[in-house]
C-alpha cells in the first residue's frame, strides 16, 4: 500500500490544522536602541530600517509597537560619555535608565527588558574591566555589572539580561537584585554566547566596536556545542530564569540541543547580521519576503520560546 502523507497537505485549513510550529506576537521581544540628545530618529545604516531614538522620540516608535501587538522590547543605550569603568552604565540617570521610565511612563504594560554590559559605555569597548595589560578581569567586572542590574531594576525595568559573559555574573547579579529588594525581577542570561561574526551592524549601531583585540576570550569559540550545554547548565545553577542562544540563525543546534536537554524557557537572538543579510536578500529580490518568516519560524521550530528580532514588526504582517 502507498503511504500519502500529502492527504494531510491538501489545502490550507488542513495544513494549518496539523500545523506543528507557530509563531505569536508574544514570541516576540524587539531590540530599541536610545541615544541622547533631542528629536533624534537616525536610520542605523548598518540595520536598514532600524533607528536610534532619543528619548523624546520614543513615545511615536512605543505606540507603534503597541498598535501592533508586540508587548515586549529590550533597551541598548548609546552614552555620549564613556570611560574605562562604564559609569554611565549604573548612573541613576544614564540613559538606558531614563528610557525605561519613558517607556513605563508612556505604556506601564509594555515589558521592557535591559541589556546588562559594559561595552556600550566603556572608551575601550570591551565587556569588563582591564587590567594594565589590557586583559579583562572577570571578577573585578562582577560587582559592576550587578550595580548596573540595579540601577535597571530601580528605574522600573521588568527583567534584566546580562550579555557579558563573565564567569559567575548571574550568581552575581542574583544576588545584588535580592539584596536590593528585587526578587522578583528575572534574569534572562545570555547563556550561549559565541564570539560571531554576525555581530557586525550591532557594533556599529551600538557604537560598542571593542578598540583593540577581540572578545573570544570570553566569548564561546564558534565550533563548540557541549560548551554550550555547560555554560546554560552554570548558568541555571546560578538562578536564570530564561537562558538565551545567540547567534540564531547559524545555531538552531545549539537552540535544539538546550532545549532537549534543560526544562527552561530558552531565548534566542536572531542577531543584526542575520537581519542584514536577509532584509537585504528581500531588498535586491532574491529572496521572497516571506522568506523572513520562514528564518525566523525556524528558530521557534527548533526549540525558542522567546525570539528577540528585529524583524517583529515585519513579521506582524504573517502572525
């Protein structure tokens, strides 16, 4: 007897009936970048149709947002000072603060999630602080990422994510929120975080480009994945909440593999390289625009729960 699997393909309510994956607006987190200044919104030329936004800007890219059903973002600010300790990072009125209470102001039921690192808001762009040789210290770097942690949860982020990778900083930041009086305030941890080429646009959107050397000595090594499982698995131990895969698109493995092997929310980064190469594919019609769906489909058929993208609101058009 033939097998006829294409029964079950007839038509579309058929199809969607038997249908495995979807993806829901609630999937998605969208990336926002906040620069100061006033009436700023600058197109990012390395991420076509991605903007900086000063704070007095923010309420008309907010709305947009809320009109289109998207319910979470996570915040990356861009200081005009920086110096070799990052201080605006956890200053009371650095900029990311300040978004989040223009956010919170604009829409309390808006989730806002911060990005936790250094780079952004040191003058040598690396993630922790230099010894006189040039080497990050990972635990010097510890109580100044969780001072930064707090200084998120005091202006009213609702979860914060360290994007680092330091050795203990989600023990770390733990800690200091719960000692704070923020116990309920999540981390989610960029787990497996691998030292990617597909960085490239956010570095320069994020004016976050490290001024000598690069960061795989604490960024993952590109060819390993039992390192991942280690490093989610440390990371879980230290009190994540969701463990994140970053890259996506050139890790849907890594993703698989988290997901079978830890029972945790797991979160994914479809990175500004991956944006860039497919927005462009779309742009020069080589590829179909559906074509972003299905890329980003993919990274919740293997396994994310969550899907940071800077295609959220593109992907509204087919949720």
């Amino acid at each position: 007897m033939i097998k006829r699997p294409r029964r079950l393909r007839g038509n579309i309510a058929i199809r969607e009936m038997v249908r495995e994956t979807s993806l829901e607006k609630r999937n998605l987190v969208y990336p926002i970048f906040v620069v100061e200044g006033n009436n700023v919104k600058e197109e990012i030329s390395s991420l076509k149709g991605i903007f900086h936004y000063s704070i007095d800007r923010l309420e008309e890219e907010i709305k947009e947002l809320m009109d289109l059903g998207i319910q979470s973002i996570i915040l990356f600010g861009i200081p005009n000072e920086k110096d070799a300790y990052g201080k605006e990072a956890y200053s009371e009125k650095g900029i990311v603060q300040q978004a989040i209470r223009k956010v919170k102001e604009l829409a309390p039921q808006m989730y806002v999630i911060t990005d936790v690192c250094m780079c952004q808001f040191t003058d040598h762009g690396h993630c922790g602080i230099l010894d006189q040789c040039g080497h990050v210290q990972n635990d010097v770097t510890l109580p100044f990422l969780a001072r930064i942690a707090i200084s998120h949860a005091q202006a009213g982020a609702d979860m914060v994510a360290p994007s680092d990778m330091m050795d203990g900083r989600v023990a770390a930041i733990r800690t200091g929120l719960d000692e704070a009086g923020f116990m309920n305030v999540p981390i989610m941890a960029y787990s497996a975080k691998y030292a990617s080429s597909f960085y490239g646009p956010f570095r320069a959107a994020a004016h976050s480009a490290p001024a000598f050397g690069d960061r795989k000595t604490y960024q993952m090594d590109i060819a390993n994945t039992d390192e991942a499982i280690r490093e989610v698995e440390l990371d879980i131990e230290e009190g994540a909440d969701i463990v994140m895969v970053k890259p996506a698109l050139s890790y849907l493995d890594i993703i698989h593999r988290v997901k079978d092997n830890f029972n945790m929310p797991i979160a994914a980064y479809n990175v500004s390289g991956e944006y860039a190469m497919i927005k462009l594919a779309v742009e020069h019609g080589l590829l179909d625009e559906k074509a972003i769906y299905e890329s980003v489909l993919s990274i919740k058929r293997a396994g994310a729960d969550i899907i940071i993208t800077y295609f959220a609101k593109e992907l509204c058009k087919w949720i």
